[in-house]
C-alpha cells in the first residue's frame, strides 16, 4: 500500500478494495455495513428524520476536531434539531490523489469515535478518487437518518409568544478556532472548536421538558442567522440581550480585533432552544450537567412584535436589529 492515496484507489480495482477493508471496515464494523451490498437494509418503524450534508472544511484538521468529526457531528446534530434519535449514516468521500494516508487513518479514526460517542453506525457509503488539486485535500458527504419519537413536535414554526431563547453554551468559539488556525493566529489562551455531537444532550432535555418548541444548531451564518430563520418561520418576533449572550474572552477579542460580530460566527457544537418558560429552568439545569451545556444560558425570549424580526438589546440599553448577513464571513468553515 502506498503511504499516499492514489488516482488507483478510486477505480473499483484491487486498490479500491484494499482501501475499504484496511482503512475503512475495521474502524466502522457492524452488521449492515459488513454484508457489502450496494444499498443498506434498515429496519424502523415510526415517523423518519432524514437529512444530507457536505464537509469542505478548510484546513482539514484543527483544535478541538477535524473533517471526520466535523461530518458526524453535523448530521447528528440536524438530525437532533427535530427531536429525532439518529441511527444511522452514509459517509461519502472525495479524496484528492496525494492525500497522505496517514492523514485517511486519522480522519476515519475521528469518523469512528465520534459515531461511537453518538451511538450511531455508518452503514453505506462510497469513496472516490479525483486528480491532484481538484479536492483540496478531502470533501465528505454525510446522510443521516433518525426516528422520531410518537409524543415529540419540534419544528422551526413552532415558536410562541412568551417562549425562552436559550443558547446551550458560548458562540464562536468553531469560526475563530478555524480561521486562527487557517491564518496562523496564536492565542495566549487557547480557543477549540466546539465539534461536538449532540444528540445525548437533546435527549438529556426531552425526557424533562414537553415544552420545547424549536431546536436548531447555530453553524454557518451563527446565532443571528439562526435567529432570523426562527423568527421568520414561526411568524414572531425574538428579543435578545447582549449581555447575556456567552462568549468566551478569547474569542470576543478576536472579533473586535479583525471587527467581525460573534453573533455571526459559525458553531458546530451548540444548540439553540426555544421552550415554554415554565420549562426554562429545569432546561438550564438539566443543560448544565452535561458536558456539552455547561455553559448555557436564557438569551432572550419571543415576541409578538416585530414579527419576522430579531432585536438585540445592548449593553448600553440601545435596540438594534438584527440583520441577515449578505455571505459567509469566513467561508470553507464546514
């Protein structure tokens, strides 16, 4: 086996299979994937979540993950956003010819872990092989697919006048790790990706509040795209305050430094809640406890005013709006 991959590994030969069964079906093992057909045979009943993503990351490794984790925890957490337990994954891979294979090794490692922390099996997939300079390295392609639980309604249109917005941690801290380690920026306290799944942590309020509404993860575009979707699909309005709003200091710095706004910044391992307030609480509390929602907090709430619209209250007790970005403030961040 060469120590890169080659344009060979992606022809369906000897070397295609090679590359499955050395790097690929030890660290995925299950009973699905291991009978090798071209379609998974699943069994499920109830109500299905279903959802696709696509990984261009750039650079393919970074503190606190890395393009295998990144693809795992991205689907897992659209699956979540629904109230679904996800299950199963596809996993597609576009490989640049050159790719060390020590870098594939790593990067189906994190595949691997991350899956397992998730509870989830990767059980079809497919890999191709494209010249030199045509991938940047590697593009991966995630399906996901999840059951939704009968007593569970949670959609984007569902928030209500009066409801909690709750963010499950600080924002920013995936675009600033990302863009620092793109552009070699050192930081004298050190900022990682928050690349995280977070099923287990949906599940952690679910079973303690019937009250949620609205879940959605805040990545391309941040806090306030996210907010503005909401808003607008639930036809109300949703006031924020600045002050309660978490951000590391790290992270705040960076952004008054190159003048970008946290609230835009993209995260891979948050969620945003909007609840009942009877519920939000033992939402913070429950939250809190888990590893991924240590820092959460009750941002705002929503509003029957300014409907379609997100306001954020300053520090300064000033309103502004909240607008919807014209593009990506860092682009290749997923």
């Amino acid at each position: 086996m060469n120590d890169k991959v080659l344009l060979a590994h992606g022809s369906g030969g000897r070397l295609s299979h090679d590359l499955i069964e050395k790097y690929f079906m030890p660290r995925l093992d299950n009973p699905i994937l291991n009978r090798l057909d071209d379609s998974a045979v699943l069994e499920m009943k109830g109500r299905i979540a279903f959802t696709t993503d696509s990984y261009i990351i750039k650079p393919v490794f970074f503190p606190g993950g890395d393009i295998g984790r990144l693809a795992v925890c991205g689907t897992i957490n659209d699956l979540s956003t629904s109230g679904a337990v996800p299950k199963y994954l596809s996993l597609g891979l576009i490989i640049e010819e050159g790719l060390p294979i020590a870098d594939l090794e790593d990067i189906m490692a994190s595949v691997s872990e991350t899956a397992k922390e998730a509870g989830v099996f990767v059980v079809t997939g497919d890999t191709k092989v494209v010249d030199h300079g045509s991938a940047d390295g590697i593009f991966i392609n995630t399906s996901g697919i999840g059951i939704i639980p009968e007593d569970i309604d949670i959609s984007g249109a569902n928030a209500k006048d009066g409801d909690k917005v709750i963010i499950s941690g600080t924002i920013g801290d995936h675009g600033i790790t990302v863009m620092a380690q793109r552009e070699g920026l050192k930081f004298t306290v050190p900022v990682e990706s928050d690349c995280a799944p977070l099923n287990g942590l949906v599940s952690d309020i679910l079973k303690v509040s019937a009250n949620i509404h609205c879940l959605r993860d805040p990545t391309r575009g941040g806090l306030a795209t996210t907010l503005i979707e909401l808003a607008s699909q639930s036809g109300v309005g949703i006031q924020i305050y600045e002050d309660k709003i978490p951000v590391r200091d790290a992270v705040r710095g960076m952004c008054e430094i190159l003048g970008f706004d946290p609230l835009y910044i993209a995260n891979e391992g948050k969620m945003v809640i909007i609840a009942g307030p009877e519920d939000a609480d033992i939402i913070i509390d429950i939250l809190r406890k888990n590893r991924y929602g240590g820092d959460a907090a009750v941002i705002g709430e929503v509003t029957s005013q300014q409907k379609g619209r997100v306001v954020l209250k300053t520090g300064l007790g000033s309103s502004r709006i909240v607008d919807m970005p014209a593009g990506d403030l860092l682009p290749r961040i997923c």
